[in-house]
C-alpha cells in the first residue's frame, strides 16, 4: 500500500538512543565545518602579513596576487575531493570519511603554520603553500557531502531540517571567529612587526589543533542505521558509478545550488570589498557592517531549519528564489549608494533573511533525494561542481564588471542565477514528505511504501501523512 508523495519514515534504530548522544553526534558531524571555514578565511584575512614569507620582493602589491592566485587553486579541488571521500563515506562509513576529512585539514594547517620562508627554503615556500591550498580543496569537499549525509541521517524525522541547519551554522561560526581573531590580534595581541615575523602563523596552528580535537571527536560517532543496511544490500556497487544512474536527481542539485551559491558568495564574501570599492565605507566601517550582517545569518539559520520540519523545505526555497529575484537588485543599488554605515547595515538586513532560506535547508534538501548507498556522492559531487563553476567565480566576476565599467551588471548576474534556480524550486517535490531517507533502513526499495512482515504473512506499512506531521501504522 503507497502513499502519493510520501516515504516510510526512518526506523527509530537508525537514530541515537539518546538526546544527549544525538546532540554529540550533531556537534561532532558539523564541527569540520567550522574547522574549515575558520582556515579557509584566515588564509586571506593574513594574506597582507604573510605573503612576503612565500613570495620574493618587497613589494606588497606584486605579493598578494600570488598569494591570492594560491587561494584560488583551492576551487579547482572540490570536484575530485567530493568524488573520492564522497564514495569512500559510501563504502567504508560517513564516519570514517569525516574523520579522514578533518585529518587532511589538520595537517593543511600545519604545513602552513610550520612551513619555512622563501628565504630558508627558496621555492620550496609557495610549493608547500600550493599543496596546503590543494589538501584544503580536497578536504572541503568530502566534508560537504558527507556532513550533510551525516546530519541528514543521524536527526530524527520530524527534526531534520533543524539538525542539518547546523552545518551552516557551523561554517558561519567559522567565518566568524576567523574576523574575530584578526580584530583581537591586530588591536590587542601584536604589533605589525610582530604580526609579519611571526604572528601569522599562529590562526594556522590554532586551525590544528581545533582540527585534532574534531577529530578526536568524530573517531566515537555513532554510525547510522542508513549506512550499514545500505551497505549490506549494495556491497559491491561502486558509488561513482551508481553517481551516472540519478542523472536526474544530480541535475536537480545543480538547479538547487546554482542561485543559492552565487548569492552567498557575492552577499558575505564579495560584499565587503563592495562597501569599500562602491560605497566608499572605510576598511574599519565596512568590517563591522559585513560582521553584523554575518551575525544575523548566524542566528537564522536553526529558526529557518525548524521552520523547514513545520512548512516543508519547498516553501523556504521558493521563498528565497523568489524574494531573492525581486529584491537582489534593489538591495545592491540601494546599498551603493548609502554612504552612513548605520544604513547600509540596515539595507545589507534584508540579504540574510533572504538567503537563510536556501543556507538553512539545502543540506538536507539534497540528503534526501538520494538512496543511502550513494548519498554522500550524490549530494557532494554536483554541489561541490556548481559551487567551483559558479560560488567560486562570483568574486572574479564581479571585479571583471567592475573594471568593465559596468559594475551593475553584477546585480543581474546573480537576479539570474537565483531565477534559475526558482524554476527548479517550483518544479521539485517537496523532499520533506517524499525523502529517501529512511528507506533502505526500513528495508524498502526507493519510491516503496510496504516491506514484507515474513513471520505473519502480512505486510507492514507505516505511510507518512502527506503534511509529514501523522503516521499511519498498521497491517493488511
């Protein structure tokens, strides 16, 4: 017996026993994320004090194209990384995958923090720099797919959307504390001098250690029930291969990603250059608009998650497709041309109620259009693809229509993409009552809504209420 749009939901084996475990497994799944984006931020936030370290002259402006170019290589990784540690979470265990995957960014960070000058080592210095960017890449990206596996699979029915909302939670707090630390180093801690000598050095080492100690905590995450009966009915299915068999599912995230990549990177990566450039905000000014900015997202996004297990995950990403096609133009033209650093925080508001959400739900989202066996792939590969073809070039792009002169074409740009992305949105399924998760653990094929009961001859089924929010049990 079948329900129309609905999936059985999980067997409550697959879940921890525990609020106080399942709490642990939520923090230790999502804790990487803040590891890496913590490292991905301090690298260029200390670019200007650590460039002439890896880079031969004196001159700063010869200096940090090199090192921003270094910065860029790390774009050019996902695809591969997601492929690899994405099927490798498929065949040995998303656990294993997220503790390798937070090992390679411990050991990104101390090729930096330990890493010798041109000066000792000649081209040796920006070699090392290249491969810690290269590490960085790869690491990224088998932790997005995985994580979001992970947190998709380990949170009970009725509190995914919430629990998922951590990863982004944990990458905004990443972010976060990277601008903290700058602040605190360069206003209390050291002088220039010292900051240039040596001090740089010391968010890389501190990135590490937070990284062993992720470790440390991922090494006793409790697996999921979805990883080990998938694995026991598709032991010698290849993941990447299994990848070319969803192709439609595979586009859909790419459709899913396109406008909510484009416009967190143009919003929280590009947006403080464009106070600075556009506005005319000091260095100072547009900081502290950009930080307060990034705190609102911060905050929102749990209450967008939560949002998402009452309404459904749909009518957030129509609603950010939506607000986004209407209001992206307007917020940039606005934003352009407020010169108090008082309302362009006020204007710059509007963006994180916009994008929180996408940010909020599209782990999840994601997680649960996929079988079990080929999850962590499936979700990592054509994400981590958009975000290197399109969140990647976002920032390039911009600059480009700058120089061009025609620097509102910007606006349009990313009106497009997220417009794109509302068509996908529109036509979609609302994965929140017909997700694959749960399936394989309740030992049902894709799309099933019965399994067999072979002690009584009956057939079982527990068929979720199509709001999601009743089941059904009972046999026939």
């Amino acid at each position: 017996m079948s329900t129309d749009g609905a999936r059985p939901r999980p067997a409550t084996t697959s879940k921890p026993s525990s609020t106080i475990t399942r709490l642990r497994s939520i923090f230790g799944g999502s804790v990487g994320k803040l590891i890496e984006w913590f490292d991905f931020y301090v690298y260029p936030a200390f670019a200007i004090y650590s460039s002439k370290n890896f880079f031969p002259g004196f001159d700063q402006t010869a200096q940090l194209p090199n090192t921003t170019g270094v910065f860029s290589l790390g774009f050019l990784m996902p695809p591969i990384g997601s492929l690899v540690l994405g099927s490798y979470a498929d065949r040995r265990g998303r656990r294993e995958a997220l503790a390798l995957s937070v090992l390679m960014m411990a050991g990104g960070s101390l090729i930096i923090a330990l890493c010798l000058s041109y000066g000792t080592i000649g081209v040796g210095a920006p070699l090392l720099l290249i491969a810690r960017r290269i590490v960085q890449g790869f690491s990224m990206s088998g932790e997005y797919g995985t994580s979001a596996t992970y947190l998709s699979e380990i949170a009970t029915a009725d509190r995914r959307g919430y629990y998922s909302s951590f990863q982004y939670v944990t990458l905004i707090g990443g972010q976060l504390l990277a601008t903290l630390l700058l602040l605190v180093m360069q206003t209390f801690l050291l002088t220039q001098a010292e900051l240039e000598a040596w001090g740089w050095r010391m968010p890389f080492a501190i990135g590490a250690a937070g990284a062993l100690f992720a470790m440390w905590l991922r090494r006793n995450l409790a697996q999921t029930e979805e990883f080990r009966s998938a694995s026991a009915s598709h032991a010698n299915k290849a993941p990447v291969r299994e990848l070319f068999r969803h192709p439609r599912a595979v586009l859909l995230v790419m459709g899913l990603t396109l406008g909510g990549t484009v416009a967190f990177y143009t919003f929280y990566t590009y947006m403080q250059k464009f106070l600075i450039n556009t506005t005319g905000l000091t260095r100072d000014e547009a900081t502290a608009v950009s930080t307060a900015s990034l705190s609102l997202f911060w905050l929102l996004q749990p209450i967008m998650g939560s949002l998402s297990d009452r309404i459904g995950r749909k009518p957030l990403l129509i609603a950010f497709g939506t607000l986004g096609f209407v209001f992206t133009v307007p917020i940039f033209t606005t934003v352009s041309t407020a010169r108090a650093p008082w309302l362009a925080f006020l204007i710059c508001t509007s963006a994180p109620a916009i994008v929180s959400a996408y940010s909020s739900v599209n782990a999840v989202v994601k997680a649960e259009l996929f079988p079990a066996s080929v999850r962590a792939v499936d979700v990592g590969f054509p994400y981590a693809l958009t975000v290197s073809l399109f969140g990647g070039s976002a920032e390039y792009i911009a600059l480009r229509f700058k120089n061009f002169g025609h620097e509102d074409w910007l606006y349009y740009y990313v009106m497009g993409c997220i417009g794109c992305s509302l068509l996908t949105y529109i036509f979609m399924r609302d994965t929140r009552t017909s997700s694959e998760i749960g399936t394989e653990a309740n030992g049902v094929a894709s799309g099933t809504q019965v399994s067999g009961k072979p002690n009584n001859g009956a057939i079982a089924f527990r068929a979720s209420h199509a709001l999601g929010d009743r089941a059904i049990d009972g046999t026939i």
